[in-house]
C-alpha cells in the first residue's frame, strides 16, 4: 500500500497550500495567475521605458533627416543704386496780381502871362508877374494850380570823354558752409567713384553683420576743403550693416578731391548709396 503521505514532485507550492481546501477561495486563483500576471507586467514596463528612453533620440533623428540641405553663404557688392531724380510737379499758375489803379497825372501849375492891348479906354487888366516868377513855373492864359515845373531847364551833363574807369573784379567769398550742391562734384583721387567701391569691396567684414537677403543703406559724408571726409552716417535699417558701412568708409585714408563753387574749393556733402546681397 503507498504512503499517501508521500510527496509528489509534480505539486506547486500552491497545491501543497491548498490541499484538501476549497481552491475555488479568490487567494487561491490570485496565487496562481500572479507569475503569468507578473511577467506580463514587467514585459509592458519595460517597453514604455524604452519609449521614454528613446523618444529624444528618435526625434533628433527624423529631424536631422528632414532639414533642408545647408547653403553657402555669400556676400557680394552688388551695383550701385543710382538716385531717383526729384520730379518736381508742376505748380498752379497763380492768377496774376490785379492791376494798379491808374495814376493821376500832377497838374502844372500856371499862371497867367496877357498883354492887355492897346485901346482908347483900356479895361483893367491883369499885370504880367514878374520875370524871377515865370521862371519858377510854366506860363499860360490862365491861372492854374499844381506842382511847380520849371520853364527853364538845365543842360544835360557833357558827354563823356571815352576813357574807360577800370573795375576790379570782386570774387565771392566762399564760407565754411557745406554745400548741397557745387559746381564740380568731389571726387576720390585714386580712381574716382569706381576706386572708392573698389577699396569699400576690400575693406568690408562681412562676418560683423547678421541678416539674410539683400540689405541695403545709403552713406553720407562731408568731403573738406582738403579732400578728408567728416560726418560720416549711414542711414539703412539694419543696424549691424549701417556701422560696418561707417567703419569701412572711415578706414579709407586716401584722399578726395573736394568739390568747386566758382573755381574755390568748398566743403560738400556726398551721397555713396550702397546694396548687398546676404544668403543664409
């Protein structure tokens, strides 16, 4: 007879627990789904670790995969803007101013100048006046009141005897103003205004400005008497480009050639408008 006692290597710890007990009790299926349940468990934590993990990882990638291709920068002088003339409109005829009334014209004075004639029984007459009195004005029939114009009229000046009075020519005097516009512009003295560009080109930093697409800004300065430049101001609106146009014109030491007003040498503000093309 075998040992009922005996123990079956087949068993669970759970079948020992529960033998000869009501395995239909809820600890009894709780033990025995908890391996089945705790492997499931670490299976799916497991795999959201891995997705937290890798998230960073996998964006940096598909983001490195769909960014556009990297461009070159280049940066060069393009040309010159040239300045929009001024159209000036055309201003409204003002209606002309109304006439002046007319004038009236000074009567002269007269006096009465009659030579009573000779009868038997002569009327009462008016006496001539006297000569200093017809001298003084003009002499008629009759009275008349006005201005004074003399019946004697002195000659005219003698006609001049040809000798010409030599005149010294007055030449204007120039100030210390800047002129807006001259007679002869300035010029840069070593190869005019495509020199100057060409030094401008050489000595720009296209690295100390920062910007894209095309800037442009417009350099004014003050061309002396003695061909240095002063008042140096770009005017565009990006800032970087503005002090590096300032910079680049102020390390250009060669001289101008300054502008003209009747033959002198006068101080004149000079326009150097400038436009470039950054890519990024």
């Amino acid at each position: 007879m075998a040992n009922e006692n005996a123990y079956d290597p087949r068993l669970t710890l759970d079948e020992i627990v529960f033998e000869n007990r009501n395995k239909e009790y809820g600890a009894y299926d709780l033990r025995h789904q908890y391996p089945r349940l705790l492997t499931k468990s670490f299976i799916v934590g497991t795999a959201l670790f891995l997705i937290a993990a890798l998230s960073p990882f996998i964006y940096l990638t598909i983001k490195r995969l769909t960014e556009p291709p990297k461009q070159e920068v280049k940066a060069d002088l393009v040309e010159i803007l040239q300045e929009d003339k001024i159209i000036e409109q055309p201003k409204e005829e003002e209606p002309p101013p109304p006439p002046p009334p007319p004038k009236e014209e000074e009567k002269i004075e007269i006096i009465q100048n009659v030579v009573p004639e000779p009868v038997k029984a002569p009327k009462i007459e008016t006496p001539p006046p006297p000569i200093s009195k017809q001298l003084e004005t003009t002499t008629g029939l009759q009275n008349q009141e006005g201005v004074k114009a003399p019946a004697y009229t002195p000659p005219p000046p003698p006609p001049s005897t040809g000798t010409k009075t030599s005149t010294a020519e007055v030449k204007p005097q120039v100030t210390n103003d800047v002129y807006e516009s001259v007679d002869q512009s300035a010029d840069f003295s070593s190869g005019g205004i495509n020199g100057f560009r060409s030094k401008f080109m050489d000595n720009f930093d296209n690295s100390s400005v920062e910007g894209e697409g095309t800037l442009s800004t417009e350099i004014t300065f003050v061309v002396e008497r003695d061909g240095s430049l002063s008042q140096v101001k770009a005017s565009g609106s990006n800032q970087d480009f503005n002090r590096e146009a300032e910079r680049t014109v102020k390390s250009i030491k060669t001289k101008w050639i300054p502008g003209k007003v009747n033959g002198q040498p006068v101080r004149s503000r000079f326009r150097f408008p400038v436009k470039m093309n950054f890519e990024g």
